[in-house]
C-alpha cells in the first residue's frame, strides 16, 4: 500500500456497524453457537406495551450444525437507540464472553 493509499484511507467515513452478536449454548448437547442481528433490518417496531413508545423487537431462531438440531429460541428487546434492554431464551442459555 502506498502513500497515497494511506492517506486516502484517514479521510474515508467510518461506515457504523450495525451489528449485535448473541452467543448461546444449546441446553441439549451444549454446542456454542453465535449469530447476528443487524440492527438496521432485523428489528421490528414493538407496540405491544405503549402504543407511542419507541422500542424495537426481534425474534431468532437458531438451529445448530453438528449432531443436534434442537431449535434455540431468542427474544431481543431495544431501546429506541437500538440498546439492548431485555432478554430471554428457551431451548438453551445466553453465553457471555
């Protein structure tokens, strides 16, 4: 990379990430899996508490790739920045890193 390219690179915008990893593990056979959910088009408007709220939901299911299939259940809710503010799963347990 020359020069030039350097100096191209320090003024080129930061491109924002729009990604939230979950990692999980499988109650039943206790494989780790992580997925993503981009949070620009996975997450669905939640009217279910407040009407004028402005809060975000997203529901994944996860299927593992080795011996077992069994099916991973996630619920996601966020914020109106698209924070993570609650949680919950069937089928396995949140993995923290």
């Amino acid at each position: 990379m020359g020069f030039f390219d350097q100096l191209a690179k320090l003024f080129q915008p930061k491109t924002p990430d729009f990604s939230f990893w979950v990692k999980v593990k499988c109650s039943r056979c206790g494989e780790v899996l992580t997925t993503r959910v981009n949070l620009a088009n996975d997450l669905s408007s939640d009217y279910s508490d407040n009407p004028n709220a402005d809060t975000y939901y997203c529901r994944k299911v996860i299927v593992g790739d080795k011996l077992c299939f069994q099916k991973i259940e996630v619920e996601l809710n966020f914020n109106s920045k698209r924070r993570l503010i609650n949680r919950e799963i069937s089928g396995g347990e949140f993995v923290d890193d």
